[in-house]
C-alpha cells in the first residue's frame, strides 16, 4: 500500500466493511457472485498484513513473518480465486469449464511460486516513491510465470459475461501496467491497492444481476 501506515489501516477497514455488505448482498440475491463479493475481504487482510509490514520495517527479524505473508497473498490470490470466482459466477457451461481448468492452471502455478518463496533466503524491503517495495531473495522465475499470472488474473474477468466484471478486468490490466510505468520496485504494492479498490466495482455486478433477474420475471408475465 503507498504512504503509510495510517493509510494501510484505512484501505483494510474500508474494504473490510465493504467486502462484508457485498457478501452480505450476494447471500441474499446472488449467490452465484459470493467468491467475488468476497475479494474485498481479501484486500482487507492483505492491507492489514501490510500495515504490519509497515509498523516492523525497520526490524527485519520481526518484519520477515508479515513481508513472506503479503508476498504469498500477492502470488497466490489472483492467479487461483479469479479464475474460480469466474467459473462459480459463469452460467455459460463452455466458458464455466474454461475458468475451471485456469484455475486448475493457476493452483499449480500458485504452488510453483509457494515453493520458490519457501526457499527464498528472506525478502528485502525499501521505501520506493513512498510504496513499499519486496524483494525476494531468489532466482526469479521464467517470464512465462509473469505471463501465465496476468492471463490467469485477467482474462475470466474481461470475458466475464457480467459487465462490472468487465469494467473490474480492465481496470486491473490498466493499473497493472500504470504500476509497472510508474513505481516498478514496488509495482506489486501499487498494483495490490488499485486493484483492490477496483474491486468495488463487483457491487455493481451482483446488483446488475438482481436487475436482470427483475427483468426476466417482468417479460415472463
């Protein structure tokens, strides 16, 4: 998260209540959306685990629990949750078994970059342009890991058959790529919070299909 501490605490309890009204709303309209409503929850322990990372910075020994924990969030959340929120959400059968099988794709790239992040010998930390920037110390991976992680991310979500869930996947890419522009040591901090204020947008999905449902009841009377 840019900025602070404060900051960190802000976003976490700001998605935090929202994350709980959208679940909330999903259980009681849409069910199908419930692993989306829950992304802001998500955004919310990850803020709060960077809130950690902020208040330890200075102590390595005490910070390294808090850096590997947001870190592992970061690689893992995305590539594994999208693609199966999107299957859960899909009615499409055919699309539905596309974002199954990225999910399945996703876990196994998910535990790839588990296993070199558990052998990493630490995670450095510095302040770049006011954001928190990790580096973990081992071999980076290929670029095809880069590359699977951005279609895994994005992918079921522009071709969601949900227009907020489009505007959301789109979102995400322009900000992937603002963040690697514009802060590239911290770019994954950057990244994580527009994202996850993005996420926002999912609101509107759930709503959009109470809409649709009213609707359909209406032409069928």
């Amino acid at each position: 998260m840019c900025y602070s501490l404060e900051a960190s605490v802000t976003a976490g309890l700001g998605l935090g209540l929202a994350g709980y009204g959208m679940v909330s709303k999903a259980l009681r309209h849409d069910r199908r959306m419930l692993l989306f409503a829950a992304f802001p929850l998500v955004f919310s322990a990850h803020q709060f685990v960077e809130a950690a990372v902020w208040l330890t910075r200075n102590d390595p020994v005490a910070g390294q629990p808090f850096r590997y924990l947001y870190t592992l969030i970061a690689f893992t959340m995305w590539p594994v949750l999208t693609p199966f929120a999107a299957a859960y959400a899909e009615s499409n059968s055919e699309r539905k078994s596309l974002w199954l099988t990225m999910g399945g794709v996703g876990f196994v790239l998910a535990a790839y970059l588990t296993a070199k992040l558990a052998g990493a010998d630490g995670i450095d930390l510095s302040v770049y342009r006011h954001s928190l920037a990790y580096d973990p110390l081992f071999e980076r991976p290929p670029l095809l890991a880069d590359f699977l992680y951005l279609v895994l991310t994005v992918t079921p979500l522009i071709f969601s058959e949900r227009r907020a869930i489009n505007v959301f996947g789109v979102a995400v890419l322009a900000t992937f790529f603002v963040a690697l522009a514009a802060n590239r040591p911290a770019w994954y901090s950057v990244w994580c919070l527009a994202a996850a204020v993005f996420s926002l947008v999912i609101a509107f999905a759930i709503e959009e299909e109470r809409s649709s449902d009213f609707e359909e009841a209406e032409v069928r009377r």
